[in-house]
C-alpha cells in the first residue's frame, strides 16, 4: 500500500484512531442515556408538527413544555415526548399535533406517561407519525440526486464556497444567485449572531438579522427553491449551506433535511468551547443531528478552524488534527460516510513566521493523507487580515494555492476586506478571479508536488502527528476523558466543566420507559 | 504668504505618489451601470467631483451584467493641516507588567480586578480574549499574566444585567466590553445600554470603570456613549493595564485628597 505523500506510518495512524475512538465511547455512551428538550422538539418536528403562536414561539416549544411540566413530578422530559404526546392523540383529546399543541398550551389536556397497553399503542402511533417525516427527508434526498443527475454536478473540486449574510432572505436571495452565476458552487447563508443561544427555532420568512440572516424552515425553503432556479440556469446543480449548532441543533437538522439543504456546518465541540453551551448538552444534541443528517445525504462541515482563530495556528496544529479525528470518530458511529465528512481547517499561520507557507501546506496535506475520501472544508485566512487590502489579497492567493496543491474538497472563497466591512460586490467579484486565477494556472500541479520525504513539510506533518497522539492520550488519562480536558481547557484554550454552559436544564437522563420513535427509525438503518 | 504651503513646519501636507507635492491618490469603486463607455465616462465625472483633477480610469470590469468595478488615479489639490487633527492621544505612561503590578499593590493593597466579555448578540471574542488571555496580541502577553490583576472573562454574548451581576459580585474595579459587531450600529447601542444600566446600579463613586473596545469605535466619543475609555483598534493589552493603573491612581489620590 502506497504511504502517500508524507510517508505516515499507518500503524501511527491507526493508533490515532484508535485513541480517537477510546476518547470518544464514553461521550457516545453518555449521549446515549439523555435526551435533551431539542432533541424532543425535534422529533416533533418529523412528527409533522411546525408554526408558531400568535407571540411567535413555536408550537414543539409550546408543546413540550406542558408535557414537562404536566410530568413534572413524574420524572419530566426523561420518558420523552413521544409516549405522553401521543397517548393523547390516540385517547382523544385533540385530532392532530397542531390542534394538540393549541389545546395544551391554553391548559385544556392533562398529558400523562401511557402504561401496558396504552403505551404500547402510543408507540406505534408515534412510530408511524414520526416516520412518515423521516420518509419525508428520504425523499429529498433521493430529489437532490436526481437534480444533481439533470442539472450536472459542480465542474471541478475544490467546490467555490461563498457566503452570504444581510439579515433579510429577501436581499440574501438575489445576492446568493448573483455569487452562484460568478461561480460559487456552494452558498452559505451565514446566520444571526444571536441565534445559537436561543432556545427555539424563529418561524416564518425573516428580514431581520445581526450579521446575519436567522434560520428557519420558510429561510431554508426560500432559498433552497431560489438555488434550484439558479441551478436550472447555469446546468449545475448549486449547494446550499445552513448552520446545525447552538442550542437547536437537532431542530435545525431535521429542518435542514426536510427543506434539501445539502451542508451543515455541525461540529462536536464549537458549541462547548466558543458558546459555553453544556458539554453533555451539546454531544447528545450532537449526535442526534449527525443522526439526521447522516439519513439525509448532507455533507457536515466541522468547525476546526476556529481553534486557530484564539491559539496560535503553529503551536496549536495537533488541536486541529485531534479534533478532527475525534470529529471522524464521532461521525462515523453516527451513520456518517467519508463522502459526508467535511472536515475543517484552515490557513492561518502569522505570515511573518519563517517558511510559514511550508508549514501551511505540512498541516494541509497533513489532514488531506489523514482523511483520503473526506471532502475537507478549507478556511481562508482571517486572523492575520490587517486592513491592508493588499497584502490580504496576496494571503487570499497564497490560500488558494495551497488548497490547489494539497487537493481540498470544499475551498471557503477568502475576502480580501476581511475585519474591514461585509463583503462588498467587488470584493466578491475579486475574490473570485484569485480563486480561478490560481486554479487554473495551478492546474493539476498537486500531481506534480512530491515534497522530499526527510524536508520541512513532511517532517513538520509527522510532528504533528506525533503531538497529537500525544494530546489524545494526554486525554484517556483523564479521570473523565474527553469531558475532563474540556474542562481544562486543552482545546481552544477555553476552560468548560460539564456541570457548566447554557442549556443544562434542558437535559434529562432516560428512564427505563424512554421512547423515542425518531432515534428508533434513524439506528435501524 | 512667503514660504510654500507645503513645507510650512512641515505641517501642511499633500498626498505623496512619487514626487512631493503630486497630491496623487489611487481610489476604486463600483457603479451600478452595464460596462460602456459611458460608465468609464461616469467614473471619470465622479472622481472629478470627489477633486480629483486630473483623473485617468486605468482600469474597468465589468462585474455581472449590471455593475463596472473601476481604479481611478488622479491628482488631489487639498492640504492637510497636521496642526489642526483631533485625536485621542495617550494620556497615561506606559508601563511594564512588572510596574503594572507593583503600583497596583502599592495604590490598592489587593489586587484589581477586571471583568470582561462581549455583550449583546455579538459572539466575537477576538478582541477581549487578545486582551484578557494570558496568550496576549502583538507579542504583549494578556492581562491574565499580571500576577496583580484578577481577571474574570465572560466570553461571547453577555447579556447587560448578566454583566453588572457579576462586577458587583466579583467586585470590579473595571469592566472590559468587546464590540466587533457594528451591523446597525450595535457596538454603540449596546455600549450605551450597558453604561446606564451601570450608572443605575452604582452610585457615582462606586462605580467600576467602564471600557470598551473594538475595530469601529471612534476614540473620541467617550462622553456621548457614557464611558471612561474607549480603545481602538490595535490596542495591545500593556496599554489597557496601563490606562488602568492610571485610572486607579487618580481615583486612590482623589479620594485621599476629598
């Protein structure tokens, strides 16, 4: 078997694995044994319920919350929503969720935990309801084939990936159609600043957001049909990209793939380290939505770039890799394939470093030999944007280049306004020629790169290779693992103890009587 | 006038391409015009009225059907008089950790401490965390790593009360606030909600000081947000220890002297 480009031992690699994958058990098996209030709404959401009331908060919120509280001093949120919910359905008390969820919140049902027989039929109502919405985001998926098939898929990799971020879906539409005809195979649509804190998801077509436009299923649907006419246009089939993070995770996900969105940015840890949300919070939220997404054929996004935005890119490179692995590990036991895995990085050593360019393509082919089959994301430079549009126009190129070279799936377009304002149309416009300039000058010159196997690149990769099975072994020898070192502080130099973060009250360990249709369906497969 | 404007005490200036005096300047811009000659004749027309005489369109493409990007050099005939700039000028001697540390025993006899994090919406903590992180910014280590000074972070997304609960209960003697966001000018909505709310919960000469910082603040505008300092951008954490251990020594010297 041929070792590549940087000769790593595989049987390092396996080890690094293999680590990954003891680290990991014990948060699986964790999220295992909880359920979280997302999670419940979420399965409400397949379940078919949607909308909002008059104040805008949504009807799974309104819904699950009198179920709790009704079950208060019978344990709460740890049997799930699913028995409680639909025993009602089937006892009567209204004739669908809607009807159900306006009828409990003005206080007119008294939900209770189904036994024997009543819980048995609860369940297979409950299974049969929840599953119809998991056939739903079946069919999506088998939609976004057959588009692919007609309109042709993108024409090169790196897929182009720009962002769009007004505030209002109504300016974002024609901005997100204007980047997919420049050349943008993949539209993100950044979200509000506020939005990972709260704990429901907005409703309805917004045209208010800070830095940002909020997700909600009617944003998702706008765009997705905006993208699918754009699509038609141009005789490729163009991506669209949300955010599955923050305390709604699993929510977003499922309306992710019920509205054909084809990326989410998802990663284990984000919301732990740079949102201080709840560990556990976060990990069984996690698992839930990688659940998801792994049903509906959406390729995840994982957020290690953001490490390198508060540690130093050099010193902190094994941070990203271990994340990364831990991310691979986590996804994969979620039902995630390679072909799903875009795992993050990014470009940003100090360029006054020595030699920092070699030492950006050792960390990206680092993760390119790592992860063969994973289309990893590819993160432009930002931290060490000055405001000097010039020379952030050069970083911007030398980006580019070293995603040509090292084989990137998914190339972030880098701006070379970054930290001055919201990219401008010229900006985008400029941004883009860099990009194509490079890669078509570039051509297939990662065939023709072989760095020498005793030289900097390949020794500083197998460095950090080294460092980090260090680091992951550094994390087994915690008392509590994985949990332990994020309490610490070993990733992103943030300290989050698990008993910490917001959201925490919104987490329940399962009872024996727990039933969940939606887990059920997505773990049968 | 005798001598020329523009080496009068070297105050007065023009823009320097490559001789002094050519008052060259290089702008760029889009029009919201299909590319044509009268577009390239439109750019022209605007940079005359921005004063720039002559002007040369050196360069126009077209972006998508409907938008021209331009460069546009020309030669400005303004001055600009040094001696009549307004800015906020450092005000307080630099010190270095090791100084910060020992005025801070000797003014105070415990150490000071600073609360900080990002309020409102905005989740970017580049700024505080390069100030308060014992990593630093620009090679100056954060204010974590003076042994004299406690520091309690926040982080991202702070709400205003959150904000003053804490400084009450940590008992700060200042409170740091990062602003990066400035959509809608929030950095400046939030800046002023959060120095009421503190004028509310303290009385005058309680109160902990009130800095913020960020990429878009105007220095200058101290009095109209209601805070003590504002710090632009590139302020390195040596300088807000610094300005911090000023503040309290005035403070310590007015209460001796009251």
């Amino acid at each position: 078997m041929s070792r590549g480009k940087l000769d790593l031992d595989p049987a390092t690699v396996r080890r690094a694995r293999s680590l990954a994958r003891k680290a990991g058990q014990p948060i699986v098996e964790m999220a295992q044994q909880h359920t979280t209030v997302a999670v419940e709404r979420a399965t409400l959401r397949l379940g078919g319920l949607g909308g909002a009331d008059q104040e805008g908060t949504p009807w799974v919120n309104r819904l699950l919350d009198v179920v709790r509280a009704d079950l208060a001093a019978d344990g709460g949120l740890e049997h799930g929503v699913a028995l409680p919910v639909w025993d009602a359905l089937l006892r009567g008390e209204a004739e669908d969720l809607a009807t159900l969820a306006q009828r409990a919140s003005a206080g007119s049902v008294r939900f209770r935990l189904p036994e024997g027989r009543d819980a048995t039929r609860a369940r297979s109502a409950s299974r049969k309801q929840v599953g119809q919405g998991i056939r739903r985001i079946d069919s999506r998926r088998r939609e976004r084939d057959r588009l692919i098939k007609r309109f042709g898929d993108a024409p090169r990799t790196p897929w182009i990936y720009l962002i769009v971020a007004t505030g209002d879906i109504y300016e974002d539409i024609p901005q997100a159609q204007q980047a997919a005809r420049e050349g943008a195979d993949v539209i993100a649509v950044i979200r509000s600043t506020g939005q990972s804190l709260l704990d429901y998801v907005p409703e309805g077509a917004t045209r208010e957001g800070f830095a940002g436009t909020y997700a909600t299923q009617e944003n998702f649907r706008l765009m997705r049909a905006a993208l699918d006419e754009s699509s038609k246009e141009l005789g490729r089939y163009v991506r669209l990209t949300n955010y599955a993070s923050g305390l709604c995770m699993p929510e977003i996900a499922a309306l992710a793939g019920l509205e054909r969105l084809d990326m989410m940015l998802n990663d284990s840890m984000y919301g732990i380290l740079f949102r201080d949300i709840n560990p556990v919070r976060t990990f069984v939220d996690q698992r839930f939505s990688r659940q998801v997404h792994a049903r509906a054929g959406i390729i995840i996004n994982t957020g290690e770039d953001n490490y390198l935005t508060t540690a130093d890119a050099v010193e902190a490179a094994h941070t990203v890799t271990t994340s990364q692995l831990l991310n691979e590990y986590f996804a994969k036991e979620a039902g995630l394939e390679d072909w799903q895995l875009g795992l993050g990085h990014a470009f940003e050593i100090d360029p006054d470093v020595p030699d920092s360019f070699r030492l950006e393509l050792a960390h990206a082919l680092l993760a390119r030999e790592l992860f063969p089959e994973a289309p990893l994301k590819w993160m432009p430079p930002t931290r060490h944007m000055t405001g000097d549009i010039f020379r952030g126009y050069l970083l911007d190129g030398f980006f580019n280049l070293a995603g040509a070279l090292t084989g990137q799936g998914i190339l972030l377009v880098g701006m070379m306004t970054e930290a001055v304002v919201t990219p401008w149309l010229s900006d985008r416009d400029l941004a883009l020629q860099n990009v194509r300039y490079v890669l078509e000058s570039a051509g297939s010159l990662h065939e023709d790169f072989h760095p020498a196997p005793d030289g900097l690149i390949a020794t500083r990769a197998r460095q950090v290779l080294g460092e980090t099975l260090e680091l992951l072994e550094r994390i087994i020898d915690h008392e509590h693992g994985l949990l332990d070192a994020i309490a610490d502080g070993t990733f992103g130099l943030m300290r989050r103890p698990s008993d910490g973060g917001r959201g925490l009250d919104g987490v329940a360990r399962k009872s024996a009587a727990y039933y969940n249709p939606a887990t059920e369906l997505l773990e049968e497969k | 006038m005798s001598a020329t404007p523009d080496s009068a005490d070297g105050r007065l200036v023009r823009p320097y391409g490559d001789t002094t005096g050519d008052g060259m300047v290089q702008v760029s811009f889009t029009l919201p015009l299909p590319h044509s000659k009268t577009a390239e004749g439109a750019a022209a027309q605007l940079a005359a009225k921005m004063g720039l005489e002559p002007a040369l369109v050196v360069h126009a493409k077209p972006m998508g059907p409907d938008f021209t990007f331009f460069v546009v050099y020309g030669r400005v005939h303004h001055l600009v008089d040094t001696s009549k700039v307004r800015v906020v000028e450092r005000d307080y001697p630099l010190l270095t950790p090791p100084e910060v540390n020992t005025a801070v025993r000797r003014l105070l006899r415990r150490r000071l401490v600073v609360v900080g994090g990002c309020i409102g919406t905005d989740a970017h903590t580049v700024g505080i965390d390069a100030i308060l992180n014992i990593k630093g910014f620009a090679g100056e280590k954060g204010l974590e790593y003076y042994r004299e000074l406690k520091v309690v972070n926040l982080g991202a997304q702070v709400s205003v009360p959150q904000l003053v609960e804490r400084a009450r209960a940590e008992k700060a003697d200042a409170v740091l606030v990062s602003q990066v966001v400035t959509q809608r000018d929030a950095h400046l909505l939030n800046t002023r909600e959060m120095a009421a709310a503190f004028r509310e919960a303290y009385p005058s000469d309680r109160r902990p000081l009130l800095v913020v910082g960020g990429p878009r603040f105007d220095e200058s505008l101290v009095a109209e947000l209601g805070v003590d300092r504002i710090f632009g951008r590139g302020t390195t954490p040596g300088e807000v220890a610094s300005y911090l251990v000023d503040s309290v020594r005035k403070q310590v010297e007015a209460r001796r002297s009251a």
